[in-house]
C-alpha cells in the first residue's frame, strides 16, 4: 500500500501576479522577489511557472499528493503579505480538502500590526507562518515585531517556516546567507514554536554535528533535487531522524530543468517514496506535517 502524502511546501500567487510577475513586482516594490521567481536559466528556460489553483491541484493529483500547505512569500512589504493571506483564505473556501495554508508577514508593520494581521489570517483558517526569511526581508532575528509574532505563533499552535540556505552551498542570483546559528538561536530561545526550517535546513545538522539540536526545529525537503544529491535522504535522516523531515517540493519551482520542461511534483514524490522506509515514509511523507500543522 503507498503511504500518504502531503506537500508542506508549495508556493502559489493571486492571479494578478500570474499575469504579469515581473511587472507586478516592479509596481509592487517586490525587487528581491522577482530577481528569486522570474529570472531565467542559462538555456533560456524560467526557473518557474505561475500556475493557478487548479494547475495545482492536477500536479498534486498527478503526484499522488492528498493535500498541500499553502505558502506565502517573504515580501519586502506589508501590504503584499496581506493579499497573499487575502487570496489563500479564498484557496482555502474553494478546496477546504485539498488544502492548508500559512501566513506571510513582514515584521516592518510593528508588533500590533503582525498580530492583527495573524488574528485575522487565523479567522480566515489560515494554520501557520511562512515562507519567512528574516535575512532576506530586512530584519534580524532578535526583532520585537518578529518575536511577538512567534510568540503569538506559540500560542495559536501554528508552526513557522524559515527560508534557509546552505552556507556550503552554490550561489545562485538573489541568495541571501542565512546563518544556520540563528536558527538553533530561535528554537532555543522560541521553546513552544515549532519551526519547520525549508530545503533541508541547510543541512544544520550534518554542518552542525557538535551543535545539540533544539526539539522544535524541524525540517523540509523542499527544492532538494536542485540543491543536492539524491543520497541527502540517508544523509539528514540519519542526522535528524524521520520525526523530524517533512516532505515538500517547492512547486512550482521546476525541480528538474534537465528533464522537464515544466514544474510537476510526481517525479520528486516518487524520488522521496523511493529513499523511504516503510516506517519513515508514514512519518516523513504525511504524518509528520499532519502532526505539526494539526492537519484532521
């Protein structure tokens, strides 16, 4: 019998966005943005598409994928996470069973205003925080604004997830060093927030054996394919262990530029069911996400 599958890490845009992304994000103020989502390959190729709801959803079916976490972006600006939370609260009244979703936030619009912004996305049925990059937004993870919404997270039982690359890994245009202490410095000092730390985390564990790793950072596997060999599977089990990955794709980042012409997941998930055990797919595959986004 397959396991079940859940993708914690998809990312999808109001149709505004769809429409014209570069020049969406030159009126928007969403420079970092549009150098990461709508430049091209060497080979001419975009890095990505701009799907809709239902290019989704045929994707995950065609992947085997029950359900999927909706991700919002780390935006430069307030206003922009608060159409991407707008526009995932629609997603979520249309396809109730096929999808979660977390919030994005920019911490520039002040402590009041980050967890008015959660009360509502949570209102709305929004279950977590993230796609957040701290290093990349503009803001240092000892922000007040920052900390009220993890703490606000704490409560609400909604876990955030970082954007984090690899300090060993290769440059590519629009990254931004994240050091991987700050993330062990947040799951210390953040206790009752379960932070789920996107593209393996970095691999912190393996570049950080000596380091005693917090219960609460956890880790998902998204863009793996484009960042590391398929061995990482063995490699950060091994280090993490299966209660502590998430199965994520990154879609619709196209994970096979040589092999594909256009983003799909079906390929990475049979990649993943693949490297499993039985015992760890049931973990990895879906029940750890279940767990951590409290998913029925």
């Amino acid at each position: 019998m397959t396991a079940a599958m859940i993708d914690c890490h998809v990312h999808l845009y109001p149709p505004e966005i769809n429409r014209d992304p570069a020049g969406w994000a030159a009126a928007a103020g969403e420079p970092h943005w549009a150098q990461l989502c709508t430049r091209k390959r060497k080979d001419g190729r975009a890095v990505q598409s701009f799907p809709g709801v239902d290019g989704l959803l045929a994707a995950l079916d065609a992947a085997g994928v029950e359900r999927a976490i909706l991700l919002g972006w780390y935006w430069q600006r307030s206003e922009n996470c608060a159409r991407q939370n707008r526009f995932f609260a629609e997603c979520l009244r249309r396809h109730p069973d096929r999808l979660a979703a977390c919030a994005a936030l920019q911490p520039a619009a002040g402590a009041e205003g980050v967890r008015a912004e959660m009360r509502r996305a949570r209102a709305e049925g929004l279950c977590g925080l993230g796609e957040l990059s701290p290093h990349a937004q503009g803001y240092g993870i000892g922000d007040p604004s920052f900390a009220a919404a993890l703490e606000l997270a704490a409560e609400f039982s909604w876990p955030v997830n970082l954007h984090v690359t690899d300090p060993a890994g290769r440059s590519y245009p629009g990254s931004v060093p994240t050091p991987l202490e700050d993330f062990l410095e947040l799951g210390r000092r953040f206790t009752g927030t379960t932070f789920v730390l996107a593209h393996w985390g970095g691999l912190l564990p393996v570049r950080r054996p000596e380091a005693e790793l917090p219960p609460n950072l956890l880790f998902d596997t998204s863009a793996s394919p484009l960042l590391y060999p398929a061995g990482v599977w063995q490699e950060m089990l091994g280090a993490a262990g299966a209660r502590r990955v998430c199965f994520g794709a990154d879609f619709p980042l196209n994970l096979y530029p040589r092999l594909e012409a256009e983003p799909e997941i079906a390929r990475f998930a049979g990649e993943a069911r693949c490297a499993l055990s039985a015992a760890a797919a049931d973990l990895v595959l879906a029940g750890n996400t279940r767990r951590v986004f409290r998913l029925s």
